[in-house]
C-alpha cells in the first residue's frame, strides 16, 4: 500500500485564489485556457460558504467552445448549488443543481426539465470535490470514494500514485500524483491529477481522456 507523505505543516486552503492554466493536446498543440478560482461568500443564513468557478476556453476560428462552472459550497465542502453552462459550436445548454437536505434539484434552464434525487448529508459536486481534495491531501490523507454530481451522480475515488518531478511550463516541479477512478451511468474513465507539494497542494497538472485523445490544463506561472 503506498501512503501520502506530508512535505509541510497543513494550512487551510486560500480563500481567494485564482489559477490560469493552458489547455493543450498531448502533443503539445495548444487549444485554449482556462482559469480556476475560489473566492469567500455567505449562505442565505449569513454563514460562511465558498465560491469556486471553472472558465475553459478552446474555441477554434468558427466554433466557439466556451464551458462555465460555478459551485457554491459550506466552508466544509457541502455544496449548496452547482451550475453548468456549455457553449458547444451552435450547442448551448445550462443546468443547475440545488442541494438541501439530502436531497438535490437538477433544472435544466434552457428547454425545462426538472428531477430530484437523495444525496449523502454531505453531497460533493465535481468543482467543490476537486477543492475537498485538495484540502484532504494538505492534511496527509488519500480522498475516499464518494459520488460526485456533474448532472448526473458519478462514482469517483483516488489512488495515491507517488511524488513525481514533472514540468511545469519549463520548470521542474515536485508534485503528489493522483489517479482517479470515475464511474458513471454510462461511462467510465480514469483521469491524472498532480499537486504541488505546497500548503495549498496548487494543482499544476490535470490530465483527462477524450475520444479525440488525452488533453491536460497545465498551470501558467
């Protein structure tokens, strides 16, 4: 069994944080970017929460491919609700999920629809599990398996995959490598996390499979 190994004292992740990453193909050709951020909030209730929003860009001259997601999240990493907005060429379509009480809301708001399923007490969407697993590996720990909702519920767990030096841009880098196992109703896929063995485990690289290849968002310094 292989075990995380603590670089540093833990700190609690930044809140106000923003991340720009270079999306490229695993040659190299570059298709666009996008920017992670997290930012404080309060709930309805004045409580603490956190905001965290994806941007990605890789539009190519006459098809546009713009995709948004926005989470907000309990200071513990319970999410409150997730939206998606995806821009593909003349494809448009926009989501939202509310969280509360074990229970979850998906609309779809353009062309209706609605459907409502249970969650754990502690339900994870995929931009706040990204940041609960940082926050876990800052702590010396693997995150265990637990849905993840993206639309639909999938089943995400990590295995450890050892301290690795790779490049970030023309740098080298220490990183902590993740490996994640996704399992939804109608596909499955593994996907390459690497985090910065710093207080913040800053991801640098993320690598995840297409049917057109394996794209990364590598970070811009």
């Amino acid at each position: 069994m292989k075990y995380l190994i603590l670089c540093c004292v833990a700190l609690p992740l930044a809140a106000q944080e923003s991340l720009r990453y270079s999306i490229n193909w695993a040659s190299g050709l570059s298709l666009g970017e996008a920017t992670l951020s997290s930012s404080p909030a309060k709930t309805p209730e004045g409580q603490p929460a956190l905001n965290f929003e994806l941007r990605m860009d890789a539009s190519i001259p006459g098809f546009a491919v713009l995709d948004e997601f926005k989470s907000l999240a309990s200071s513990n990493y319970c999410s409150m609700e997730f939206n998606k907005s995806l821009t593909h060429g003349k494809r448009k379509s926009k989501e939202k999920i509310e969280f509360a009480k074990g229970e979850a809301t998906r609309k779809t708001l353009e062309g209706g629809g609605k459907t409502t399923f249970s969650t754990p007490a502690c339900p994870k969407d995929a931009l706040t599990f990204l940041q609960y697993a940082r926050q876990q590996v800052a702590l010396g720990k693997v995150p265990s398996s637990e849905p993840v909702f993206f639309g639909a519920s999938y089943q995400v767990r990590f295995d450890y995959g050892g301290e690795q030096k790779i490049k970030v841009g023309d740098a080298p880098a220490q990183a902590d490598r993740l490996i994640g196992f996704v399992k939804g109703p109608k596909s499955e896929f593994t996907f390459e996390l690497y985090l910065a063995r710093d207080p913040q485990r800053t991801p640098l690289l993320i690598k995840v499979p297409f049917t057109l290849g394996t794209f990364s968002m590598e970070l811009v310094r």
